[in-house]
C-alpha cells in the first residue's frame, strides 16, 4: 500500500467534493451549505414531522446519497461488513448531542469548513472550539478510552440503514401529503438543488469518502494522536477549492458566494463563544464516536450498525432541538440553547470517564 | 513478538493498541484487525515508526506482521 498515494488519493477527493459543495450552492442549496450532515439531517427530521420547524423540512438527497454511495462503493470493493455491538445506546446519546453541539452552532464541522471558504468568520470560533473540543477527547482516547468491540451481525442489519434510505428517496419524489416541505420562500429547506443533482453529489462524495476514509475529526485527532496528516490534507483541500469555487462564482455570476466577516452571514449568528461552545461539544462527542457526522453516514452505509445508531442519535437530537428550541437562528443562540449545549458537555465528559477510568468487571 | 488482538476494534484504538505497546520498544509485533481502515492505519502509522509491515488476509481478518 503506497503511503503517498494514499495522500495524493485524498487531496484529490477534497478538491473534488469542495467543487461539489461549491456547486450544489450554485444549483439552489442555501449559501455556505453545499453539505451539512447536521442540518440535513434535521430537515430530513422536519420532512418527516419529528419536528415542526416550518422553515426547516426537506428530505435532502444528499444523506441519502452519502449513504448509498458508500453502500455501492464499500459493497463493489468487499468492504462492506455488517457488525455492530460497540456500547450501541452510549452511541445514540453521543450522536444526539452531537445535534445539539451543531445546531448551537449551526452546522456540522463540514459546513464548518464551507463556512469558513464562504469568508464566514463566525466559523474561526467554532473551529476553536472544535480543535479544544478533539483534544479532550484525545486526552481520554490517551487514557484508554474505549466503547469495547464491534461484534460480526446478520447482513440485512448492515443493509437496514442503506434500504431506509432508498424508502426516503421514494418519499421524496412521491411528496406524499404526510411528508413535510417547508414553502417557496419560506426559510432554508425551501433552497434546494434539484434532486437529481443533490443525489448525483451525495452519490460521487460518498463513495469518494469511503474511499478515503475522509473525517472532519479524523483529520485534526491523527495530527495530535500521531502526527499523521493524511485525513486533515482532504479537510484542507475541501477548503481550498470550496474558497476558489465561491470567489470564481462570486466574480462569474451575479450572485454572492463569499463575503469576509461575520454580521449578515447566511444561516450564521454572532456569538462567539456559543459557536465556540457548540463545537466544542460536536468535537469532544465525536472523537468518543470516532469519526464526524459524515463519517458516521458514510461508515452506515460499510454495514457498521454502531454508525447508524449513531445517525439516529443525530435525528433524534436534531428533532428535540427544534422540539424544545435549543437550535440557534440568525438571531443568535437561545437560553435552552445554551443550557443544553452545558448538559451535553458534561454528559459526554460523564461517558468518556465512565468509559476510560472504569474497571473491568465483565470478562469480554 | 508481542501478539495484539485488535479485533472488532475501530478506529484509532488498533493504532493507540500498537502505539502503546511499542512504548515497550520490542522489535517485533504481530496485530490481527478485522477491517481495512484498522489495516491501514496501523499500517501507515508502523511504517512512521520506522516498521516493516507485511499483511496476510484470512477470512476477512487481516495479520498484520511488523518487524524493524
């Protein structure tokens, strides 16, 4: 295996999928949101009324992209491998406050870094919070932190996730009265590319990430962990070509694809250190989880069971947060907001003790 | 050789698993993983160190045998 190669593999694939966000933003996906694992899947939550954010409802083709093309691809390649069994339910509470870290902050560490290539500079917080957030859960993954072994299932539980979605797709095209679609002009999950393209994009992104095994976290957690820079070289490469796809379609179009600074920026608000607190707490979940929301989709669809817990988890959480109005706005964050982004910090600090101090009582 | 079993393990635990055991500065190691994530990882990471790596594939399980 040709380590070089290896790198080489990802820098490509980050360019490729920057282009992608960069477009599907050109095609009618709202601005700096090309992809959002968290808030597509919280409109795919909306669509299917788990919660009633009017503005906020669409089944996004790009999940159910990601998913299948990892699917296809994993299956064409023989990776792909039913198992689960790591500490399941530990997972799904790491998964929903993962939600509630993303929605604080307004986006997943993907559109973090579409924020950041949009001149977003409310994102410069949430990366810092996000970087403190992957060091303290390096701290415990250095102190043994551990959710236990995955164990080999049947094949349909590996397939379950991948036919969910097929199911969702026929949703979508046959827009029965039951599913939910936020109106024309009526807030962000009525900005959309059409379907065939979003799926187009989730299919090609999710085969390129499982190809590369390309993580958001994994990126920042290998550098720290072992000084290996493999995965954060696609997160840089998504970045770059995201940055110069928005300022080319800045200066070719009459559109606005990047403006540098942080009052009126697209599906963004102002307060720091909310932002900064709300990656924090994706961050920390995430390296307990090992891997971002994306990555969590894309190891779904390879069969791991443990990942598509997780995804629930995420739909779970996206649904209380708009239940229960802990998601930010434009306007900034809200006092449930913020105490639930504090609970959730504590109750991942609470699973990564448990989970890296406690003694073995079971034998394995 | 030390022997690890790194199985049903994702990733970085195998790599933390070798990362500590070659704390212990033997020259060789011998870690069974059970996908090709883990595979690679540890494999890269063995290599960083200074390692030689060489794999065999038994019904989805993978040896991987690393020597300096």
């Amino acid at each position: 295996m040709g380590l070089k190669k290896g790198k080489t593999e990802i820098l490509v694939a980050g360019l490729v999928i920057g282009i992608i966000a960069a477009l599907l933003v050109l095609f009618g996906n709202p601005v700096n949101m090309g992809f959002c694992i968290a808030c597509f899947l919280r409109d795919t939550a909306g669509a299917l009324g788990l919660h009633q954010a009017a503005n906020v409802q669409y089944i996004r083709p790009e999940i159910i992209g990601l998913v299948l093309g990892s699917f296809l691809l994993a299956t064409f390649r023989k990776e792909f491998s039913p198992k689960g069994g790591s500490a399941p339910l530990t997972r799904f509470v790491l998964g929903f406050f993962v939600m509630i870290g993303c929605l604080m902050f307004l986006g997943c560490p993907f559109r973090m870094i579409l924020r950041l290539a949009g001149g977003d500079l409310n994102a410069v917080f949430g990366m810092v919070g996000f970087v403190c957030g992957i060091l303290l859960g390096v701290f415990f993954l250095t102190k043994g932190y551990s959710l236990k072994r995955t164990y080999q299932l049947p094949a349909l539980e590996g397939r379950l996730l991948p036919i969910i979605q097929v199911v969702l797709l026929v949703l979508l095209i046959a827009a029965p009265v039951f599913i939910h679609f936020t109106e024309a002009g009526g807030g962000p999950g009525a900005l959309h590319a059409p379907i065939i393209i979003s799926l187009a994009a989730g299919l090609i992104v999710g085969a390129l990430a499982q190809k590369t095994r390309l993580c958001m976290v994994g990126g920042i957690r290998d550098v720290v962990l072992f000084r290996e820079w493999k995965l954060l070289i696609g997160f840089v490469a998504i970045f770059v070509s995201a940055l110069v796809c928005n300022l080319i379609f800045t200066a070719a179009t009459d559109g606005t694809y990047f403006t540098l600074g942080f009052a009126g920026q697209p599906v963004a608000h102002t307060d720091g250190l909310w932002n900064a607190l709300g990656m924090l707490l994706t961050g920390f979940g995430c390296v307990l989880l090992g891997g971002c929301p994306l990555r969590q989709l894309v190891l779904s669809g390879e069969g791991n069971t443990d990942s598509a817990i997780t995804v629930i988890g995420l739909v779970a959480g996206a649904a209380f947060a708009h239940n229960f109005g802990l998601a930010s706005s434009g306007e900034g964050p809200t006092a449930n907001g913020k105490i639930a982004v504090v609970i959730g910090i504590v109750v991942v600090a609470l699973i990564a003790c448990f989970n890296t101090f406690r003694k073995d009582t079971a034998k394995a | 050789m030390k022997l690890l079993d790194a199985r049903g393990l994702s990733c970085p635990e195998p790599v933390m698993m070798i990362r500590k055991a070659m704390a212990s500065g033997e020259n060789a190691y011998q870690i069974v993983v059970d996908n090709p994530t883990a595979r690679e990882n540890v494999t890269r990471y063995a290599v960083h160190q200074g390692y030689q790596v060489s794999a065999e594939e038994k019904d989805g399980e993978f040896t991987l045998s690393i020597t300096k």
